[in-house]
C-alpha cells in the first residue's frame, strides 16, 4: 500500500490511427503524494496532454499500472471510472470546456448533479465556490458573457464542486493574456496553500516555479523530476 | 428526476431551430397521416347516408316481360303483379322484414290559385321507413290506419310543399288533388339523396295504396320494394321472392327479367369494398408520409446528437454515467414527440370542427379522427425518433471522454 494520491509505473500509451501508431508515453512512472503542487512541462507534443488525460481517468492507457487514490482504476468499469472521474479528479482545460447554453451556477453544479448531491446542499456549495474564485456576481452569466479569465474561474470552481483529491489542468492559462493567466496562477497557488494537491501543465517557467515540483516530459518519457527550487 | 427535467427544459430552450423542426416534423406527419383517414372515413360515411337516401338497404322489383318460355307459355309474356301477390310474398317469404307495393301516377293539384301536376306514389305504411322518408316535425307518414281505411291522407315531398305552401305550413290544409279533397299528414324532412329510380323523393307526394287504387282504379304494382332481416342475406330473399311471384303468375323462377331486381345491399357491400380498398390506399400513402416524417425527425435527431458529442464529452469527464446521458436523450425525444404529437392532433381536430361547417358536408363527408390511427401515428413517429436518437447518443456516450470532447 501507498500513501500517494496518483500512482503510476510503466504507463505506455500507444494512439493507434489506423495507418500509423503514434507511442505518445513510453513508460512513466510517476507518484504524487497528499498536498504536492505538480507543474508538469516539456515541448509541445511530448505527451503531456497525453499523460494527463490518463491521469484524469478521460483516456485508458495501453500498458502499465495506475492507483489513484489507491484505488486500481485499469481494472474499473466505464460507471466506476465516471464515479472516479465524478469524485477523485477536477478537471480544468485550456479550452474551458464549459457548457455554452447553461450559466456559471449551472456549470459548476453540474459534477454535483452527477454525484447525487441534494438541490440545497448544491446551491450552497456552488454559490460558495465561486464566491471563492471572485465571481459571486457573475452566478447567472452564461460563459459567453464572461472573459476568458473568468471563464477559467467558472472552470476551477466546478472543479473545486465535489471536493476531489487531486486538481488536474491542463494549460489552464493557455488561452489567457499574461496578467489574467497570473491571477489564475495566484488561484492555484492559494489552494495548494490551502492543501489541496495540484498537477498543472504549463509552457511558462515562471509559473512553474510557483510549483513544488516541477517533472519535465520530453518524447514520452519523464526526462527530469526536481523541487522546484532547483530549476534554474 | 428534476434535475433531468430541468436539463431538458434548459436544453430545449436553447436550441429553439432544431427543437422547432423536430417539433414541427412530427407536427406535419402526425396532421397529415390523421387528416388523411379521417377524410377518407368522413367520405365513407357520408357515400353511405347519401346511398341510404334512396332506402335503408332495401330491394327495388319491377315485373316486366318474360324472356324464358315456361309451361308452354312463349316469351315476351307481360308479369302482371296485383296487390295479392304482394300480400303472398309477405306471407310465404322467411327473411323479409317489410315489403310494400308501389304504384304510380301523376295527378293534378289544385290549392287555392295553385297548380301543379304532381308525381305520386300509392304505398303501404311500412314504404316510408324503408325508404327513410322521415317526416317534419308535427308531421307523419301514412300510417296504417289511412291504408286500412281508404283515407285521402297525403305526404308532400318537401320541395313541392315549398313550391305550393312556401314558408306557412302544410301539414292540416286540405288540397283537391286528382278531383278529390285530400288532407296533407306530413312533409318530407329535407334530406340527402343521390340516387333514385323514379323522380327525387322532394318532388314527390304519396298516399295510402288503397286509396290511390281506388281513385285510379289501377290494378297492377308499378314496382315493390322489400327490406331483407340483413344485408348480407338480400340474395336469397331475392330468390325467395323471385321463387313466390314465379309459382303464383306461372314464370321461370330463373327468369332474371320477368322480375327486374335493384338490391341496393349490393351498392352498399360493393361501397364497403371501395372504401376499403380506399383506406387501404391512404393508409399506405399514410405511411409513406410517416416514413418521410420519420426520416425528418431521425436526421435531425442524428444532428442534434454529433453537435452535442462535446457536450456528451465534457458531461462524461465531469462524472456522467452512460445511463444519465441516454436517459437526457430520451427524456428528451419523448417530450418533442409528445409535443409535436398533441400540436398535431390539436391542428387536426381543428380542421375536423371546422371543416363541417363549410358547407361542403354532402360532397366530401365530414372528417372524422380515429384515436387509434392518431395514437398509432404518434407513436411510430416517436419510435422513429427514440430510436434515431437513441443510437447515436449511445455510441457517443460509449466513447472516451476524450475522444468525444475532441470531435
Ligand atoms: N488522439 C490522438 N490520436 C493520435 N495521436 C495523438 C492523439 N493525441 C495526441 N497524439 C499524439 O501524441 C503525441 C503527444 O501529444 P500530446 O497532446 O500529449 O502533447 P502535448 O505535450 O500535450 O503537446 P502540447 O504542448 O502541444 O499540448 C503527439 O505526437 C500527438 O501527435
Ligand atoms: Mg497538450
């Protein structure tokens, strides 16, 4: 048994198109533990991507073994995955991925509808959390009434919702000017202050050196994994 | 369960065009299929009320020459039916319910400074039901106490009622009608006629057989007609008719033209055939318009389903179960389905109620909804959709998260 929160060892992940197969991760080993801040870099098209969305349990890896939170996610069935992906991960990505039609309160209440919380309890905790992210007055906004950095918020938020073990993003400034992609930086680095366990991929070094641990992925393969410290 | 009716109506209220299409497809299929047969039923019924006109299922007879030689009798030989025969036909004849002779003429009737040469038929009392000849209010047929007794009791077709009394009524006003002083019983209610074999029922008065041979002195039936217990046995009534007049005025019983029968059951079996052969028609073009309908509502459907696979997939990464998703999906078509369904037959009962009051009524029927064609169109258009719906949903909804956020 292990303590980590994330749990990898030979993690390959082979995207088969058919006429070519592309091995975006040729074996990754990799474990966080409780209250870590994980900033994950490399060059584009190294398999960060690739890494975190097997981490999120979005994609199934072709080969090795993988515990989140303990738990052997390879061997769980597509209803034991959505739970996992319900409960143990918040997901946040470049693009938003927020329901168009719908307002930020819906948004955010969405995972909770999914994990069966009751209406009170969810208006509650929603109006709570975007509270917290600086959008209390935003609650009835549709996303395409909001910027792009309040978008991230709303996105943050809903992956703040069910309370989960570990925050994955994935980019989350990418698509943010510099001064709106540092307020969403300082949010991260708040909750990990909080305790929360935190994986962020990122072009930015700067950024990544608010992190508390920084792991280099270069040709699927995690070339480097340092206190952040040390990054020069 | 709230939750997902509050998804829906969020849904639905922002796609409005595609909702709308769906909505309306169904809506096209479903007033197209039921306005379809129950036109096709209102024309039915009303081809058999303007049939029943001419009589309730009833035969008409006429004796006429013979064509066979029999017991050394040549052809050509004239069948002369009296009264008495009629009175044997009656008797002898298992199978008939009413049978009355008929006896024509055309007589002159004076009213006041009025006159007019007026077509009449002398009749039993049971003539006037056989021939739905329904009178007015405050009217009535000759009854069979004017035939037993010879009284010069008269029944108006309404047309000449109008053309001698106008507006004022009729029924009690004593008319000289063939040098003797007749009272009028009671005025044709107007009805719906579309076949006759002599003048039209409006035009026409009648009064008590009895009576007419005694003022004319005719002694030979124009013609009879006879009702049978039912339709379907008016063939061997006729027979057995056919069987009585050929012993008692000595013909062929196989003489088809000594006695020259019109059976209007065969007019109403040969309608029931039509109207079935009819429907069957509408219904395939029915189902064809469903079919269409239904291609309409799947294709949009499929639509809706590959715009929404991102959102399957961003659902599906924040936890969604498959049964979540397929059931938004359902909940969904079944409410559009219902929706478009209940337009539709509100449309369509609409054009039924208003339909009749065109004026149109005696040529084309009144439309008459069947519920269970009605039901039946909604639910094959609803199955259509489900199904359209329901497949592609789950095979996005089977996808990775990933992959489906992606597309
Ligand atoms: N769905 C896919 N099908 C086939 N190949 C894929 C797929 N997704 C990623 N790849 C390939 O896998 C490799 C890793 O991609 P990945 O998206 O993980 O890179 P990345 O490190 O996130 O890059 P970036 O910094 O540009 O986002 C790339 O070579 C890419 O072409
Ligand atoms: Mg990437």
């Amino acid at each position: 048994m292990t303590s980590d929160i994330i749990h990898m060892q030979a993690i390959r992940k082979v995207y088969d198109t058919g006429k070519i197969k592309v091995e975006a991760l040729k074996g990754i080993d990799l474990a966080v533990k409780p209250g870590e801040f994980v900033a994950i870099v490399g060059p584009s098209g190294s398999g960060k991507s690739t890494l975190m969305n097997l981490i999120g349990c979005l994609d199934t890896p072709t080969d090795g073994r993988y515990q989140l939170g303990g738990e052997d996610v390879s061997t769980l069935d597509r209803d034991a995955l959505a739970d996992v992906r319900n409960r143990r991960v918040g997901f946040v990505f470049q693009g938003f991925n927020l329901l168009p039609q719908i307002s930020a309160f819906e948004n955010v209440e969405m995972p909770l509808v999914f994990g069966g919380v009751g209406l009170r309890e969810r208006k509650q905790r929603v109006t709570e959390l975007l509270d917290r992210v600086g959008l209390g007055d935003r609650m009835e906004h549709k996303p395409t009434e909001l910027s792009g950095g309040q978008m991230q918020r709303v996105a943050i938020a809903r992956a703040l919702a069910m309370r989960p073990d570990v925050i994955l993003a994935d980019e989350p400034t990418g698509n943010l000017d510099t001064s709106a992609g540092g307020d969403i930086m300082q949010l991260f680095a708040d909750l990990w202050a909080q305790g929360k366990t935190l994986v962020v991929i990122t072009h930015d070094m700067t950024l990544a050196r608010r992190a508390s641990r920084v792991v280099e992925v270069r040709d699927g393969r995690i070339i480097r994994d340092v206190a952040s410290a040390e990054v020069a | 369960m709230s939750d997902i009716l509050r998804q829906l109506i969020r849904d639905v209220r922002s796609q409005k065009l595609r909702t709308f299409l769906t909505v309306f497809g169904i809506v096209w299929g479903t007033v197209a299929v039921t306005l379809l047969l129950a036109f096709g039923r209102g024309l039915h019924k009303q081809m058999i009320k303007n049939s029943a006109g001419l009589g309730d299922r009833i035969a008409i007879a006429w004796p006429a020459l013979t064509s066979i030689p029999f017991e050394g009798l040549g052809r050509g030989r004239r069948i002369r039916v009296r009264e008495e025969h009629i009175e044997a036909v009656r008797r002898q004849t298992p199978g008939i319910v009413a049978i009355s002779s008929e006896y024509n003429e055309t007589l002159k009737l004076h009213y006041g400074m009025k006159t007019v040469a007026v077509d009449v038929s002398g009749v039993d009392s049971s003539f006037g039901a056989m021939r739905n000849l329904i009178p007015e209010a405050g009217g009535r047929f000759i009854n069979p106490i004017d035939v037993r007794e010879n009284r010069r009791a008269l029944f108006l077709g309404d047309k000449i009622a109008k053309d001698i009394f106008g507006k004022s009524p009729a029924v009690g006003k004593t008319v000289i009608f063939g040098g003797s002083p007749f009272l009028i019983v009671g005025v044709l209610q107007e009805k719906v006629q579309n076949s006759s074999y002599n003048s039209r029922d409006e035009g026409r008065a009648y009064m008590p057989g009895t009576t007419f041979r005694a003022l004319t002195g005719a002694k030979y039936v124009n013609n009879f007609i006879y009702q049978p217990v039912s339709p379907s046995e008016s063939e061997s009534v006729t027979a057995a008719v056919r069987a009585t007049l050929a012993r008692a005025l000595r013909f062929d019983p196989k003489d088809k033209e000594a006695l020259s029968v019109w059976d209007t059951a065969e007019q109403f079996k040969f309608l029931d055939v039509f109207f079935l052969s009819f429907r069957l028609f509408l219904g395939i073009v029915g189902c064809f318009t469903l079919i269409v309908g239904g291609i309409g509502v799947s294709n949009i459907m499929n639509v809706v389903v590959e715009e929404r696979t991102k959102e399957i997939g961003i659902k599906m990464a924040l936890g969604a179960r498959q049964r979540w998703i397929m059931r938004q999906f359902l909940f969904e078509t079944i409410l559009i389905t219902a929706l478009g369904g209940a337009i539709g037959f509100a449309i369509s009962f609409a054009i039924c109620f208003a339909v009749p009051k065109l004026g149109a009524t005696e040529f084309v029927g009144d439309p008459e909804i069947s519920l269970s064609v009605a039901a039946l169109t909604a639910l094959v258009l609803g199955a259509t959709g489900l199904l359209a719906g329901y497949f592609p949903a789950r095979e996005a909804s089977r996808l990775d998260p990933v992959v489906a956020m992606k597309l």
